[in-house]
C-alpha cells in the first residue's frame, strides 16, 4: 500500500483540493485525510482572463503558473501537516493542473490541430514539495485520438460498480461530467462524457448581479426566480447538447458572451433559474442518451457529487427531471462528495507509477489504454 497525494483545481476556479489516498492495485483506494485551500482573488481574476483570452503575453503565462504551482505547494504542505503524514512517505503527488482551454476538436471549429491547455509546472512543483510529482495526464489520451476528458470514470468504476445494478456518477463542477456504469457481470462498456454547464454559467451570472460571493448560495437566487422557456428553449439549441458520445467541453464554449447574444429583456432573477433549469436538462438528456448508446436500463441511483451537488435547487430541478432514479451520494460508499475528483488523481499518479493505463477508450474514444501522465523526480 503506498500513500499518494491528488491535487485538483476545477473550472469554477474557486480553490485548490489536496487528497491524501492510499492506493494498492489489488485493493479500492481509501481517503485518508483532505485538505482544501481558497484561490486568492488576484490570482483567480487572472486566471479567468487567460480562460477567456484570444491572445496572452508569455510573461502573464510564466506568473500566473508561478503562483498556481505555489498554491499547490501550500495545499500539499497544508495536508501534510494537518494529517501529520510525513513527507518521505508520499509516492507521488497527481497534479492535474488549472484547465485554461480545452479544445479537442480544435479551435473553435479552425483546421488546427486538437489540443488542451492545463496550466501547470510539475517540476517547480516537485521542487517545493520535496515530492515526486506525476501531472500532464491529458494530452497521451489527446495524442491516442481522443476527447482527453472525462478522464475520472475510471476512478468512479473502481469505486462504484456493482455486481448486479448500472449505477450513473454525476461530478457538478463548472460542466456536468457523467458516467455511466454497467454491472461487473455485464459485457456493456463504461462510457462517460460532458453533458454541459453545471455551475460555470450559474456562478457566472450570479457575479454579474451581486458584490458578496462567486456562487448562488444553495441556489437560493435561482430559486427566486421563473424559467424563462422561450431562453431555455433558445438555449437548449447548442448543438453541444444533441451531439452523441464521446464529447467535452469547456468555459470556450460556453460562457457569459455566449448567453448575453440570446438574451432579450429578461429579469436577472429569472436567467438565473432559467440557467439552473438549462443545467438539469442537459443532464437528463444525458442520462437518457447514455442509456440508449448502451440499449441500458435507467441508472438504479445517480451518485451525484462536486460543488454543484450542494446547491439544493439544482438538485429538485435534477429530481424533477428523472423522477425515477434515486439521487444519492459518494458518502454512501465511504468517499465524501466533495473529493472524488482529487482522489481520482492520487490514483491515477498511482496507475501511472504502476506502468498501468488511466484512461478508458470507451470514454474518450482514443485508439486503446493509455498510461498517462509524465514523471517529475523530487
């Protein structure tokens, strides 16, 4: 058994998670401790414009990974010493870095190449914790010919598949990632995929109107509000949304600009439950496509998780949408809801230290497994 830390910074960009987890390949791997660190201000202002810049200075490039690399060290440091682990017994710490753009279709429809951008630098990383770092999970799967994401399914079929019943995992981040999964007595593949904006808009929209906060607290301004249907409807004609699987997305394709051209005089209050509403849609079409690429039954539970599991206004709207599947939690199977994405990867480092692949062809549509990530000695 080898102890591993995973560090993961999402794209609602408000903070950086550290999950110490204990990995063995012939067992599930346990949580031990977790420890959660807020994104300075200055630095997630910037990191915001990088995500939505046509053009950065290579300067603004170099400070902002400078200091992201820092905060991770002060996560890593943070949990160490919270958990009292000793530093020497870390096998490696799983940096998934900070996503700028992903774009594995291109850019923006262009004839350039398939790429995704993480913000990272393992290697300051490996020098101001001590530790060996694992990180660049991405791009081998890209280089196979496939989406680079969802990479946690894998994750989510070693924690949560059951003999006999298909289960689905929902991660509400900034975008909504599925997963569905067959029984382990079942042929039927894995597949997941990005259904759309969960919080990213939400969150959005909700700073635009209001000086206290980056989020709609519980949901509460969205629940204020009525469901515009002519927006909903208007919304709900991305293409992004009909598209089948494997796809993902990103704050390049859906954002602030990409709403402010559909709007016409609606009230703030009533965008933001028509945005909620646009989010629990997607998602169950996405249940619904799923199940029907793999001719499966509807999902026993939806284990639902991420930040956008605590916003309970969402989640009724979620309820009201597939009244019969149950919604349950991570925590019901020993792994707390906030910190399936962290733990996935500290396993995924794991994966890659054990010359095993990470990634699921039937997710991302690459050629075949891969082993992801490169190695950066201490």
């Amino acid at each position: 058994m080898s102890l591993f830390i995973g560090l993961m910074s999402g794209t609602s960009l408000d903070g950086i998670d550290a999950a110490l987890v204990r990995c063995s390949e012939h067992s599930t791997p346990e949580l031990l401790a977790t420890r959660a660190i807020e994104m300075p201000a200055s630095l997630r202002k910037r990191l915001l414009h990088l995500c939505h810049a046509d053009e950065v200075r290579f300067a603004d490039l170099a400070r902002s990974e400078y200091d992201f690399c820092h905060q991770q060290a002060i996560a890593v440091d943070a949990l160490l010493s919270s958990s009292g682990t000793p530093r020497t017994s870390i096998l490696a710490i799983g940096s998934h870095g900070q996503t700028i753009e992903h774009a594995p279709t291109g850019h923006r429809g262009d004839a350039g190449p398939p790429y995704t951008y993480q913000l990272d630098n393992p290697s300051l990383l490996a020098e101001l914790t001590g530790c060996q770092v694992v990180a660049d999970f991405r791009r081998r799967d890209l280089a196979a010919g496939g989406q680079a994401a969802p990479l946690a399914p894998a994750f989510h079929a070693e924690l949560f598949r059951h003999p006999t019943q298909w289960h689905a995992v929902l991660n509400l981040g900034g975008f909504a990632n599925l997963t569905l999964l067959p029984p382990t007595t079942s042929n039927a593949e894995i597949i997941g995929f990005d259904t759309g904006p969960a919080n990213v808009l939400l969150d959005a929209w909700y700073q635009r109107h209001h000086d206290n906060g980056y989020y709609d607290t519980a949901g509460r301004w969205a629940g204020s509000g009525a469901v515009d249907r002519r927006l909903l409807a208007q919304l709900l004609g991305d293409d992004f949304f009909h598209r089948t699987p494997p796809k993902s997305t990103g704050r390049e394709a859906f954002h602030l600009s990409w709403l402010d051209t559909q709007l016409k005089n609606e009230t703030p209050a009533d965008v933001q439950a028509t945005l909620a509403e646009l989010s629990a849609t997607t998602i169950a079409m996405g249940v619904t496509m799923a199940c029907r690429q793999q001719a499966a039954p509807l999902p026993k539970s939806l284990i639902t998780c991420g930040g956008g599991a605590h916003n309970s206004d969402l989640m009724m709207r979620l309820a009201r949408q597939l009244p019969e599947i149950a919604l349950t939690t991570p925590d019901t199977y020993g792994w707390p809801a906030d910190w399936l994405e962290a733990g996935a990867f500290a396993w995924l480092a794991s994966r890659r230290l054990n010359g095993l692949p990470g990634n699921l062809p039937s997710v991302t549509a690459a050629r075949g497994a891969r082993i992801l990530g490169g190695i950066y000695s201490a």
